[in-house]
C-alpha cells in the first residue's frame, strides 16, 4: 500500500476577486444597466458609473438593495447580494446622499446597536451597524467624534482587535455589544 498525499487548495479569497457582471435599475426610466464590479470592492465604483451615465452629481446617486439604502462603502459581499438572483435600484435623489459616517449615528431597520466604550468617558458612544456593513464607517466615526486621527484608534471586542474589514455578522453580534476604543496617542 502506498502513501499518497492529497492537497485541495481552495481560496474563498480568489472567488472574491472575481469580477461579476451586476443588474442596476435605473428607476426613472426603468432602464437596466450591467456593470462589472469585483465581490468585495466597495460600490463606490457603480455610483460613479451611474453618476456619469445620467451627468449627476455623485452625491445624488441613490442606490438601494431590498428596499435599504446602499453606501458607496458597502459591497456585494457585505450586503449578502446574490449576483444571479439580485438587482440595484438606482435613482436620482432629491437632496444629496447622508454620508455613511451620519448613517450609523441613527437607528434603522435591520440595523444593530453598537456600544462603544472609552476610557475617561461616563457614557457609551451608540452606533448602529447593518449586520453585513463592515466597520470602516465605525472607525471612521469613531475618529471624528473623538477628533482623533483614524490611526490612532484601536478597537477591542471580546479581547480581540477588531480591523475595517470585520462586520457584525462575522463578529456573530446580536445588538447590544459593547466595543472597548483605545487611542494610542
């Protein structure tokens, strides 16, 4: 009998860098557009694609995903988005986009409340995060509420350091949790 080594070398990494031909309704005309966009690159890409297709400020493309708005940071991953199944709904909005950054600083449907505790601080910071949003518009908030640089932030959940990419699905939360925020100065 002989030994034989078998190795599978599979990389859910490579099946995230695939590009992917996505629908988006352009609602007002009811006109559907095909864009390619990678699975994990932030939307960012198709807002501008339909940005310059209508000649509107970027600012005032609104896009949605099962009735919730999209932020240009999400992206088909986070959003759980089924590239045979799914569809974008684009639209010119009536006044500019509230930035990712604003949104997490209001309650919505399906969104998560995120405690966030400082040191030196009586009351926890409440944000409230999309399950599958990742927590670069925490940070991001997070810095500029603390009026620190992004850099200096570091955050803990359970002991472990979390990083931009995680979301509060991956970290398995249920609303509620509290972050620990430390500034290295």
């Amino acid at each position: 009998m002989s030994e034989f080594e078998i190795t599978i070398d599979s990389s859910d990494d490579e099946d995230l860098e695939t590009e992917e031909t996505i629908r988006v309704l352009w609602i007002q005309t009811m006109k559907m557009h095909h864009l390619s966009i990678c699975v994990n690159q932030p939307l960012e890409k198709v807002f501008k694609e339909i940005s310059e297709i209508y000649s509107i400020p970027l600012d005032f493309v609104e896009i949605r995903y099962n009735d919730e708005p999209v932020s240009p940071s999400d992206s088909l991953d986070s959003l759980g988005f089924r590239i045979v199944h799914d569809s974008l709904y684009a639209s010119k909005a009536a006044q500019a986009a509230i930035p990712a950054t604003q949104s997490i600083s209001v309650p919505g449907k399906n969104k998560l409340h995120i405690k966030c505790l400082v040191k030196d601080r009586k009351k926890p910071l409440d944000y409230y995060l999309s399950p599958r949003q990742n927590l670069q518009a925490l940070l991001e908030t997070l810095a500029k509420d603390l009026e620190v640089p992004l850099s200096c932030l570091k955050i803990k959940f359970d002991g472990d350091v979390v990083n931009a990419k995680d979301t509060p699905q991956s970290l398995d939360l249920d609303g509620g949790e509290c972050f620990d925020v430390f500034i290295n100065k």
